[in-house]
C-alpha cells in the first residue's frame, strides 16, 4: 500500500548514540566512531548527514572575557531527557540515526561543548532534525550554566543566548 501524498512513511526505529562528556572531545574523532558504528548497525549509509559543532565563546553575553563555562547536570535524569529529545526530533523528521555528545562539567573558551549529527534519507529531514534538536538541546535539556570571569567570580546563566 502506497503512502498518501504528504503523510510520513513508517520506518525503523532511529539508532541514537547519546553521550555526555566530561572531559574534552574532538567532534571529528566522535564523528569519525560514529559513522564505523553507523556502518556496522545500518549496512549502507542514508543519503544525508547533517552535523553542527558548537564551542565555548570566549566572552559573556554581556561582552566579558569568559574564563570558563560549567555545566551542571542531574546525572542519569540527563542522559536519559536528551534520549528521548533526540528519539522525538528523529521521529518527527524520519531521521535513521542521531548522534549527541555534550559536555557536562567546566568547560574551557574555544572547547567543543556539543556535537549533533543526524543522518536520514534526505538532507532536508536531515537539517530540520538537526535544527529541532538543537533548540531542544538548548531550551529543554537540564543543564544549568554558570559563567567563570578572570577575576574567580561566577553566575549563573539565567537564560539562552539567541539563535
């Protein structure tokens, strides 16, 4: 039976890799693990591959120079609300993997804090999940920021910075 014109096609389960991190990571390293465990599950690649890297800036949102940025986070509560943020995106979407490696602790200016990538048929069902995500990520993950100065003083970071 065909699918109605506009309607989304069932498909498989998306395979999620979710990693919290709290050391440095290199994105392209993860990247690279991810696509020869993307090849051992999946067989032959999708299509598209949407990435994103994000790293630390070196000031505030007001414009301070920025020592450092900590992350806290309720372990296992975390993991498992960036799971099903990840699993909803690709639902949405049709994505056929997600991948998520975010940094929880402190975190150094110019240090990669997240790296998304989502690989699907298509690159635009790769790009809007990719985006979703990200937002998600941002405004529904459960990490609470504090901003580190040069001076030893800190606060917390009461809202997100803008898209």
């Amino acid at each position: 039976m065909a699918t109605p014109p506009g309607a989304t096609a069932p498909q498989a389960e998306p395979w999620l890799s979710i990693r919290l991190e709290p050391e440095p990571f290199e994105p392209l390293r993860a990247l690279a693990a991810w696509h020869a465990e993307l090849a051992a599950v999946l067989g032959d690649p999708p299509a598209a591959e949407s990435l994103f890297i994000g790293r630390v800036r070196p000031h505030t949102a007001g414009g301070e120079p920025l020592a450092a940025l900590e992350l806290e986070h309720y372990p296992g509560m975390t993991e498992a609300q960036l799971h099903a943020l990840a699993y909803a995106a690709a639902q949405r979407h049709g994505a056929a993997a997600v991948l998520v490696h975010h940094r929880a602790g402190r975190v150094q200016p110019g240090e990669s804090i997240v790296l998304v990538a989502v690989a699907a048929d298509r690159r635009g069902p790769a790009q809007r999940c990719s985006q979703e995500l990200l937002e998600a990520l941002k405004h529904e993950a459960p990490f609470w920021k504090r901003e580190w100065l040069g001076d030893g003083s800190g606060h917390w970071v009461q809202g997100n910075t803008p898209l």
